[in-house]
C-alpha cells in the first residue's frame, strides 16, 4: 500500500523546526520559538486576561517553561517534520494555539490566588471599553485634551496606539530612543493609566454639572 504523503504548510514547517530545535537546545532556536510565542501572546492577551502587564509577564513567562518543559518530556515533538501531540498524533492546532491553552491555566491558578485582582482588572476592561467608545463624542473630546496636556512622551504614545491606530512594533521602529518592546508597554501602560484616571475625574464633573 502506497505511504499516504501529507502536505505541509509554511507555518507547520517553521514549528516543527522551531520545537524540534529546542529540545535539541539550540540557542539562536530557543529565542526564536520565545519571540514566536511572544508575540502572539501580547497580541491576543488582553482580549483573554483581566490581569496588567506585570501579572501577564508573569502568567507568559510561567507558560513559556511549562511549554519548554513539555518539549523536554516528549509531549511535544517532531516526528517526520510533523509536530506530534497526545497519543503520538499530530497535532491538531498551531503550536501557539496550545501555548495559549497553557496560559488559560495558569491564568486560572492566577484567579484563585488573586480573586480581589480580578474583580479590579474586570472593573478596568469594562471602563477601557467606555472610554474608547468612538460613539462617546464628549468622552473622546477629553481624552484628546488629556493627551494634548500631558508628558511629550506620553502625548507621543498615546496619540500614535490609540488616535493613529498603530502597533507596538510601529511604534517602537518611530521612537527610536525607546530601548525595548517591554520598556515601551510598561511606559504606554503607566500612561493609559494617568489618562484614565484623569478622563474619569474629568468625565464625572461633566456630568454632575
């Protein structure tokens, strides 16, 4: 009987490399499948998570060993340029698909020992969520003085995120002075901060006047 010949997608390719390089301990692979997992991470975290930036760098990095820590114990591998999973199939999903399996659990395991934090960032989300509406034609108009008025580098973060609509990456390539991608979320971080706290000072005297 003929060997039935599966074909490959680019992606596939590139994470059976990725994962068949880090249990082979290749350094230049290891940071590669680190960035890779990296960025999906922070693309898709705030969307699933209501925890900041520390406690998420936290909950990323807790995920990252346990996910070394499988490739290591042969729950992950490589076999025939396909990555396999549970009972030796390939598997189903990216590989970043079951990172961030991964990281739902320690998320979870993050929630009962923090259940007070929760309720914060819960709370956070749900007022991020007002603040942005682009129907609040009154609340954007405070949030643009905000910004007009604050730090020039906090002016410059928060006007190209949130008014040009750009990504991190964008960012980070025009403010060249900013040394990192980390550096550059914890500053646009404590700077949403400030404007929400002063956008919700602002916000409630408008209404009560």
């Amino acid at each position: 009987m003929a060997k039935t010949i599966h074909m490959r997608t680019p992606q596939q390719e590139k994470e059976a490399r990725l994962v068949a390089g880090m249990y082979d301990k290749d350094r230049k692979i290891q940071s590669e499948l680190y960035a890779y997992c990296s960025d999906y991470f922070w693309a898709n975290c705030q969307g699933m998570f209501f925890a900041d930036d520390d406690t998420a760098m936290e909950i990323f990095q807790n995920t990252f060993v346990t996910f070394w820590e499988k490739i290591e114990q042969r729950k992950i591998y490589v076999s025939e340029g396909r990555v396999m999973g549970k009972d030796d199939e390939p598997l189903r999903s990216s590989i970043l698909t079951y990172f961030i399996g991964i990281a739902k659990n320690k998320y979870k395991e993050w929630v009962k020992k923090n259940p007070s934090n929760v309720d914060i960032e819960a709370s956070k989300q749900q007022y991020a969520d007002m603040l942005y509406d682009s129907e609040e034609n009154k609340m954007l108009d405070i949030i643009a003085d905000i910004i007009s008025r604050m730090s020039e580098r906090c002016s410059q973060i928060l006007t190209k995120f949130y008014v040009e609509g750009k990504n991190l990456d964008t960012i980070l390539m025009e403010i060249p002075t900013i040394e990192s991608k980390n550096s550059l979320k914890t500053k646009k971080y404590k700077c949403t901060e400030l404007l929400r706290e002063s956008a919700r000072d602002i916000y409630k005297r408008y209404l009560n006047s």
